[in-house]
C-alpha cells in the first residue's frame, strides 16, 4: 500500500475539516457530533440487542436530538431507505432544509471515512477498532504510523 494511501490523506483531512468547520446552517458542533456518530462504531459491530445512548455511539459533546439521530444512523447505515418522508418529518420537528443538508453530508461522510478507515486498517492487518474521528491522532481517513 505505502504512499498510495498516504497521498490522499492530506486531501481527505481537508474535506472533512471544510464540511464540519466550514461555515453553515448547522452548528460546527453538531456536525462534528454527526461525523463521529456516523463514523462508528457501528451499531452492526455490536449486539443487535445492545440499544447504545449518543454518548456510547460516539457522538462527541453535542447531544442530538433523537429524532435527527435516528435520520444519522439511517443515512450511515442504510442511506437507500432515506424517504422523502423521513425528511418531511424532520422539517415539521423544525429542522430548516439547510441544516437537514449539512446534517445528511456530516453523516454520509463520517460513514464514508469511518469505512475507508476499518478497510485499510483491515489490509494493514490491525484488528484494533479505528482511532476517534476527531482526535489529533487521525488524519483525514490515515492513522500515524511511527
């Protein structure tokens, strides 16, 4: 793999930090908590029966309403079963179109990196769960190896 990969990293880091720090509708805050809870871990690496709270998906300091974390975990998970309804409910919770957008592109890239992160971890032949998504340790979709 070696510099395939690592040629990349400066430009995936830079898309991630104009999507969550950029200016928008949405909080910084909240979209950083979207990333992270699309990221992972994935509720499919965990017992089905375990129902985890924000906090244990890794959502970061922001709370998100559950109505919006629901539409999260659907568009990281299963982004082909987002209906038209899923987001007219969300406009009637009170969710402006612009915020629901930035929302849908925090969660779609978050799952995005957090998937690009477990396969190369996977072809590297780590058995370890990815690093926070957010911590300085990480680096737009590489892991700093010494």
């Amino acid at each position: 793999m070696g510099n395939g990969t690592v040629r990349y990293a400066a430009l995936i880091e830079r898309l991630v930090e104009s999507v969550l720090a950029g200016p928008g509708h949405a909080a910084s805050e909240l979209r950083r908590a979207v990333f992270a809870r699309a990221f992972g871990p994935h509720p499919l690496t965990l017992p089905l029966s375990s129902p985890l709270s924000g906090t244990e998906r890794g959502t970061g300091g922001e709370d998100i309403a559950p109505d919006l974390a629901g539409y999260v975990d659907k568009v990281a998970l299963h982004a082909y079963r987002v209906t038209d309804e899923d987001l007219a409910a969300l406009k009637r919770a009170g969710n402006p179109d612009d915020v629901l957008f930035e929302v849908t592109v925090s969660a779609a890239l978050g799952a995005a990196v957090g998937r690009l992160e477990r396969g190369l971890s996977a072809l590297r032949g780590e058995e370890s769960s990815p690093p926070d998504p957010l911590s300085t340790s990480w680096r737009g979709g590489m892991q700093e190896h010494r």
